[in-house]
C-alpha cells in the first residue's frame, strides 16, 4: 500500500516537474507560480468558508463576546459584586457562544484539510528545496534565498487576509 502512494506521489511530482518545464522551476517565475497557488488556496478557502459558514452570525457574536469581556474586566476592576454577579449570569451564553464559534471555524478546515496539505506536499516535491523567491532583505531563519515553504508562508499570510476581507469572510475581530 505505502509502495502505491509513494509511486502516486512521485508520478505526480514527476508530471508536474515536466508540465511547469525548467522555465517555471526557477526565479523569477517559480516565485510568481508559487504566489498563485497561495492566491489559489486563499481564494478557495475563502469561498469555502463563505459556503459554509454563517460569517455575520460570527461577527455578531464575536462583537457580543468582546463587549461582554470588556464590562466583565471592568466589573471586576471595581469590585462592583452586583455587576460582576450579573456578567456572571451571561456566562454560560457567553461560553455556548464561543463553542458554536469553534465549531463553524471548524467546518472550512475539514472541507480544506486535506486536499491543501495533498497540494502542498506535492509541490513542495516539485521544488524539493530550491530556491523559488529571492528576498532583497534578509529574512530570519532564510536569508536572502526563500525554498517553496518559506515563500508559500510569506504569500499566503498577507493573500489569505486580503482574500477574506475582500470576499467578506474574516472570521478576526475588527
């Protein structure tokens, strides 16, 4: 069994190789592939999300669980027991909440798990550690020459934010 995925994973490794040809397995270009395929993932994730989650419940609730830990903070800075006994009562709402919250964060993640990771390895068999960016600064922990991982995270960190602003779907707190 574990011959057959390995063979799997090299055919396809091998096929994408040939496909992307020496031109795209190099900088300038592999740099520009590699950030279109961190826009792709964004862009689907996104959509995904957008599908399956109810994204202005979550920031209803993620604006009602803020207030709530705000005036908590600040009834038991003033020691005001009315008060805090109060907040204590919205507690357990407070807590479903933030259980629901979880539990529709989760829903983008099991549709997108694994075939992004599936995508993910194979392309980083393609490029099996060669340099796809150049940075004109030195980054920490990379210097100068980025392998697929390190300019994956970079492109994919900054596209993934913009990609669910501009769709509507960030699930962080404005």
């Amino acid at each position: 069994m574990f011959e057959i995925l390995a063979q799997a994973y090299n055919s396809l490794v091998v096929w994408f190789s040939k496909v992307l040809g020496p031109t795209w397995l190099t900088p300038p270009y592999s740099t520009l592939l590699v950030f279109l395929l961190a826009a792709f993932l964004a862009v689907s994730s996104s959509l995904i999300t957008k599908a399956l989650v109810d994204v202005e419940k979550m920031a209803r609730h993620m604006k009602e669980i803020t207030e709530w830990r705000k005036e908590y903070m600040q009834a038991l800075k003033s020691g005001d027991q009315k008060l805090i006994a109060k907040m204590k009562k919205r507690e357990a709402s407070i807590k479903r909440m933030q259980s629901e919250m979880s539990k529709q964060q989760l829903k983008p993640l099991a549709a997108t798990f694994v075939p992004f990771i599936l995508i993910w390895w194979v392309f980083n068999g393609v490029f099996r550690g060669s340099i796809v960016a150049i940075s004109p600064i030195p980054l920490p922990f990379v210097g100068y020459h980025l392998d697929f991982i390190s300019w994956y995270i970079i492109s994919s960190f900054g596209l993934t934010t913009l990609v669910q602003k501009l769709l509507g779907v960030s699930t962080l707190p404005e």
